[in-house]
C-alpha cells in the first residue's frame, strides 16, 4: 500500500476509482441480501404462518362462538381432572397442573395451527418433571417453573428457526417403545400412593 500511495496523482485515481467501485458493489449486494431476507422473514405471509390467528379472526361470528363455548367447557371438564393426576405423577401441588392445563390453550389460540388438538400436560411430560425438577422441599415447585421456562424458549426458538422437519428423524418405534416404557413406569410408580397407604391404613386401624 505504500507503494501505491507513492505513485503520482494521476495514478493513484483509477485504483481509488477501483476501490470506490468495489465498495459500492458490495454495499449494493448487502442492501439486497438484507432486502430480500425481510421480505422473507417479515412478509405478510410469514406473518400469518406465524400468527395463524390473523387469518381467522376476520372471519370470526356469533354462530362460532356458541360452537367454541360448548367446546370449552367439554374440554374444560376433561383437563381439570387431567391436570390434577398430572400434577400428582410430577410430585408438584395440584394447582400447577390446573396452570398448565389452561394456560398452553390460551398461548395456543394465537399461535395454533388445528383446532383438533387438546393442549396441556401430558403423562410423559409429568413423569420427565419429577425426575429432573425434584427438589428436597416438599412442595417446592421452582425447578418445575424454571424447567418450564427453559423448555418454552426451546421451542420458541424451534419455532422460528422452523426446525420442525427434525421430528421426522424419530422413527415410530422407538416413540411407541418410549410411551410404553412411560406408561409402566407410571402404573408402578402409583403403587405406592393407592395400594401401599391403604395397606398401612388398614395396620394402623388394627
């Protein structure tokens, strides 16, 4: 470069023309490339494949509310009691299970996709907390909670990377042997809490 600045004035204008284009050129390459990917990414499209709720909210009557009351309070009446047991098998207070019983159906309405789908705790998931959130305080639920939050920004960040192809990996044996193998664990688990204290009962009666 010293060489070059050394070089007379009449020489050194074409290589700063040089420069001066190359700069431009790619100034104009990183102005299309940062175009073209918020056009992707922040389209009205992708909005909507984001927020599914915008497309049927437009279109949202009377005669579908009646519909989704009904619904509701179907589903209402089956995921209380779900969400009780759940809470049991995860060893936390029964009102975390009410929580994650209602609270993914409501997340769930503006960034759901079916509207077949039941959303709340499941068996699997229960059995996973109360393994890796227990804590030695009875009734202590804050490595649930922080477990939770973990587990949400994953799949958030799943979500907007678009990484659900990744489940296409997974092959339907071993999902069927993993929710079997949960489902054993789980009956024998409950042993203890349905034929042991009625066994101990029944000894401090005699």
């Amino acid at each position: 470069m010293a060489e070059q600045w050394q070089k007379g004035p009449n020489e050194r204008t074409p290589l700063l023309a040089e420069q001066s284009h190359f700069t431009n050129q790619v100034q104009a390459k990183m102005k299309t490339k940062v175009k073209s990917c918020c056009q992707k990414y922040w389209s009205l499209n992708n909005l909507k494949a984001t927020l599914p709720c915008i497309k049927w909210i437009p279109q949202y009557r009377l005669k579908h509310f009646q519909c989704d009351l009904i619904a509701g309070l179907t589903v209402g009446l089956t995921v209380i009691p779900q969400g009780l047991a759940y809470a049991r098998i995860a060893e936390l207070p029964p009102q975390y299970g009410l929580y994650s019983a209602f609270m993914g159906c409501f997340v769930y309405c503006f960034l759901g996709t079916s509207k077949d789908i039941t959303l709340g705790p499941t068996a699997i998931m229960s059995l996973m907390t109360a393994d890796f959130a227990h804590t030695p305080v009875k009734d202590d639920a804050t490595y649930a909670i922080l477990l939770t939050l973990v587990g949400g920004l994953i799949q958030l960040a799943m979500g907007l990377f678009k990484l659900g192809f990744l489940v296409n990996f997974i092959s339907f044996p071993v999902i069927n042997g993993f929710t079997s193998a949960a489902a054993i664990t789980i009956a024998v688990s409950q042993i203890k809490h349905n034929f042991l204290n009625k066994h101990i009962q029944q000894l401090n009666c005699l």
